[in-house]
C-alpha cells in the first residue's frame, strides 16, 4: 500500500440534509453501496426506529417520526445496483416523484391540473439534490477531486 492509499479511504455512506428554498424545508439524502450500512447510520441517528429495507434495496423514501428528535423526511438511493433494468436516472426519477408527493403532502400543497408547476419545481429541485450527493459519494471514492 502506498502513500496515497492510505490517506485515501472509502467512503460507506453520505449523508446529506437538503434544503428546498421555496418552502423553507429540509430532506435527508443518504447514498450507499451497501444499503445494510445505510439503515444501520440512519437507526443510529435516530435511535428506536426500524428502517424497512434489507440488502437488495435500490432505494426507499419515507417520513421518519420520532418523538425525541422530531421529524425527518428521508430518501435512501444505493449506487451500483447491479441491475441493468434500473439505471441510477431511473431510481432517482423514481425517488424524487416519492419524496415529492410526501413533501407536498406533509406541507399542504394541493397538487392538481392546475398547480402542477410548484410540484414539477419540487421533484426538479430534488433530483438536483440527489445528483449532487451521488456526484460527491463518487467523487470523494475515486479520489478524483485530488487530482
């Protein structure tokens, strides 16, 4: 192992707090390779809750409600899924429209034929979030930002 391998280690997990400026409001974004790490840093964050997903997990959104910590709005997206069926533009595309409807719903937003524009703007500015986070996770694990 040479200098360089040392100083640089894998990252397992990411975990980002996302902001959505238009309705002053937070997400969490988690990216992993392994999604047993993933649920395990997310149960460590908030203690007593159970993540329901297992090893073969792409990805999963959910509310978190926790009487102590409060409340947290979660995506989880695991890179390099194995599956050629579900390229990572798809699950994130998938993810964004779940954590979309979950925001608009916890904040109130009526979604309809006529004002779906603010929910486009939501699910726009989630994908962005997620793609920056999943940019960074690889990033920091190629090493490539040292170059």
């Amino acid at each position: 192992m040479d200098e360089n391998d040392e100083e640089h280690k894998e990252i397992t997990v990411i975990h980002q707090i996302c902001d959505l400026p238009l309705y002053h409001t937070k997400y969490h974004v988690v990216v992993s390779k392994n999604p047993i790490l993933a649920k395990e840093h997310i149960e460590d964050l908030y203690p007593g809750i159970i993540m329901n997903f297992n090893k073969h997990t792409l990805s999963y959104t959910c509310t978190i409600r926790h009487d102590e910590i409060g409340d947290a709005l979660l995506v989880y997206i695991k890179i390099n899924g194995g599956d050629p069926n579900q390229p990572i533009e798809s699950i994130v595309a998938h993810e964004a429209v779940n954590l979309g409807w979950v925001l608009t719903d916890e904040l109130n937003v009526k979604v309809d034929s006529e004002n779906y524009v603010t929910q486009a703007y939501i699910i726009s500015d989630i994908v962005k979030s997620i793609t920056n986070v999943i940019q960074q996770f690889e990033e920091e694990n190629t090493g490539i930002d040292d170059l």
